[in-house]
C-alpha cells in the first residue's frame, strides 16, 4: 500500500497478526516501513493495531523513518513516541499523546492537588496554652518546622497557640 502525504509518496508496509501459540486474545505484532512519515500517521496505524483510539494534542510535528519486522505493536509505538519526544497516557481504552513535557507537568499538578485535598481533608487542630513564653513570639518558630500546609496563629489574650497540620 502506498500513502500519500502532503504530496510526498511514502511507502507504507503493515501486516497485523497474532503471536504464535498466543490465541484469539493474543499480542499484536507489526511489519512497519515507512520513510520520513508524520508521527502522527504512524501512531494512527499502530494504535490500531493494538485495539485502542487514540487522541493527540495540539502541536505534533515530527516524522520518522521505522524499519519493523513482526515488532511488538506496544514496542514500535512506544519507539515511534520517544522517537519524537512524545509520550502516552491511558484511560480506558483511549490513549491520549502529547510531550513529554506536558504530559510531566500535568502529573505535577495532579500530585499537588491531591496533595493539597488530602491536607484539607486531614487538617487538624491542636491548642497549646504556653505559661512561660509568649504565643505572639512563639508562633513564629512553630511556624518554621511545619509542613507548607501546617498554620500557626496565636490568641494574645489567652496566650495560646493554635496550630493546624
């Protein structure tokens, strides 16, 4: 089969077949030659294989020149992807591609979310009544060797520390 992209012939050879001895729900495997192909073609091609749709963000531009011989299709897409600077994400049976830069910033900001949820949820209060410090002065240090999401406040008239971690 030949493909033509953006007027420029690229030669594309895909077989698709089970493992050997691996039955009906068995491993794809992939005969994959292209030349200097969009990553985005190739990736449409190999998810397809796997069984799954796919999504890509905004912004992929890359091609790839692959030789494959009976390839593990999650091999070859995963080779295509770090090829390219890409990375996947699965949910479900979607496979979203984007950068791996992205993809790292999103996990960061999932991780601080779920972070910051757990310290709400978790928040407790603890009253310290000092006799022999000020709570005013005292508050201060305290609040230097909590976690970021620990606070320190103080009552002036009743001289106590209240403290939430």
């Amino acid at each position: 089969m030949r493909l033509m992209v953006r007027g420029v012939a690229v030669g594309l050879v895909i077989a698709v077949a089970l493992a050997p001895g691996s039955g009906a729900g068995g491993e794809a495997r992939v005969s994959l030659d292209v030349k200097d192909a969009p990553v985005v073609d190739v990736v449409r091609v190999l998810v397809e294989a796997g069984g799954f749709q796919v999504v890509f963000d905004p912004g992929i531009d890359c091609r790839l020149t692959m030789k494959l011989h009976a390839a593990r299709w999650l091999q070859a897409f995963d080779a295509a992807l770090s090829a390219c600077g890409l990375g996947r994400e699965l949910e479900g049976d979607i496979l979203r591609v984007a950068t791996l830069s992205r993809l790292l910033e999103e996990a960061a900001a999932r991780r601080r979310l779920e972070e910051e949820r757990r310290a709400r949820l978790s928040g407790r209060l603890a009253l310290f009544r000092l006799s022999h410090a000020r709570a005013q002065a005292m508050a201060p240090l305290l609040e230097r060797i909590l976690s970021p999401v620990g606070r320190v406040s103080y009552d002036e008239r009743t001289n106590t520390l209240l403290v939430v971690y």
